[in-house]
C-alpha cells in the first residue's frame, strides 16, 4: 500500500538489508526512508516510491547495493556471490564443475555445482570439505570425490 515493498532479504539476520540506505532495484536506485520487520519478512518504504503501481513495477526484481558499503570480511571469510562462477575441483586437482548457487539448508550452507548439465550438491563446510578458496584464480578446492558423480 501507498508504495511500501514487501521485501525478502538474504542478509543474515534479514533485517540487515535496512542497514544499506541505498538500494537499486531493476537497475534504478532508490533511498530507502523506511523499513521494518513485517510477518516473516520485510516491508519497506522508499524515497519517490510513492504509489501502489510503482511499487508493483518492481515486483520479482532484486535488491542491490554497493559493494564498496558491504562491511569488511573477517580473514576468510568470503561473500556468497564472490563463489557464483568459480570453478571447483578436486584434491588431485580433477575438474568437478562451476559453481551455480548456493542455499542455507539446516545443517550447513551448500553449494551448487553444475557439472556438465546436471546440478551435484556439495555441503559448504571449510576445512574438511571446502579446503581451499583461490577467489584471484577463480577456483574451489574441495575435499570431495568425482567417483560419487560417476553416471
């Protein structure tokens, strides 16, 4: 109503998203005057967003902000969206696949490889699975067999 968002964040905890005051949707930025806690999500109000029909026209669309107002990373410490893309192999340095996604399951995050058409699943686990992040070579080296991949 009167151009309030209903939002879905992925910050952790969800109302983080309202730490950023500057939000580009669709491709067009917008100041955010308002938001908080709605149900189990968000609703937000933004500056020169001030009708239903223009809040309706970014339905479906994503939020983004600026990479230069994400806070610092602890050492190690990567952004989901820093691993879309890599590639990710082996011990032995055996190609697996690419990294398509990822999603929070209830155990441990997990990634989403694709791996020649299909997707294969791989827990997001530092240390004993995912053993080493080269973001600079664009590769994730994991603890974790192709023979499990094997058709």
């Amino acid at each position: 109503m009167r151009g309030w968002l209903k939002v879905y964040s992925y910050t952790r905890p969800i109302d983080n998203v309202l730490d950023y005051p500057r939000w580009f949707i669709g491709g067009e930025a917008f100041e955010l005057d308002q938001g908080r806690a709605h149900g189990p999500g968000l609703i937000a109000l933004m500056k020169g967003l001030a009708d239903r029909d223009a809040a309706a026209a970014l339905i479906g669309k994503d939020i983004e902000v600026l990479r230069s107002e994400l806070p610092a990373l602890d050492e190690g410490e990567v952004y989901w969206a820093d691993l879309i893309g890599l590639r990710v192999v082996g011990l032995e340095d055996e190609a697996l696949g690419q990294i398509a996604g990822l999603m929070e399951t209830g155990a441990n995050d997990v990634m989403v490889v694709d791996v020649g058409g299909r997707e294969e699943l791989i827990p997001y686990v530092r240390g004993p699975v995912v053993t080493d992040i080269d973001l600079e070579a664009g590769v994730v080296t994991v603890n974790w067999a192709s023979a499990y991949w094997a058709d």
